[in-house]
C-alpha cells in the first residue's frame, strides 16, 4: 500500500514538474515576444524624437538613448512652458498698461470736451 502511494505521489510530481516546464516555456516565449516588443518601441520613440539619431542603420537603440531623448524632450518642453508664462505675464502686463493708457485717452478727452 505504501509503495502504491509512493508511486501515485511520484506521478503526481511528475506531472507537476512536466507542467512547470510548460509554464516556463511559454513564460520564456512570452518574455521573447515582450524583448521584440520593447526593442521595436525604443526604435519608434527614436524615431520619433529625433529620425537622424534612430536612422535605417540596423542597429539597436539602447535604453540610455531613449532616456537621453526623452530627457532632452522634457527639458525642451518646460523651457517652452517657461518661455509662455513669461510671454503670458508680458501680455497681461501689455494689456494693463493699454487699458491705462484707454483711461487716460478718455479722461483726456473728457476734459478737452469741458475745456471747448
């Protein structure tokens, strides 16, 4: 009866460890997919970040490219950011002085009108 049970046990554990090796073999497949998937993002944000630097060389874009760029992308965006609220304040700044100057123009007006 032991041995029995030794040998269901031993069978079930082979089954397990066969199934283990299905799952790692998919795991393996699927993680190949994700590495092609990557590599083929990384290359499309080159190309758009910058078509020169990811060119039709064949070669791979590395991670320290890609971070680099993005780097420089964000850089980029917040001077623009900075650049428009300065451009804002002067505006605002621009159109207070002009409503001044309107304001002055109509009392000016006015008292030329009392004047005549």
């Amino acid at each position: 009866q032991a041995e029995e049970e030794l040998k269901g046990t031993c069978a079930r554990q082979v089954l397990q460890l066969r199934e283990m090796g299905r799952r790692e073999r998919l795991l393996r497949a699927e993680l190949g997919q994700r590495k092609e998937q990557l590599e083929s993002f990384k290359t499309r944000v080159m190309r758009a970040c910058s078509p020169a630097a990811a060119g039709n060389t064949g070669k791979a874009v590395t991670e320290q490219q890609v971070i680099e760029k993005v780097g420089e992308i964000c850089k980029v965006n917040q001077q623009s950011r900075e650049r428009e609220k300065g451009l804002q304040e002067e505006l605002s700044s621009r159109l207070s002085k002009e409503k001044e100057v309107s304001a002055n123009l109509e009392l000016f007006k006015k008292s030329m009108c009392e004047l005549q």
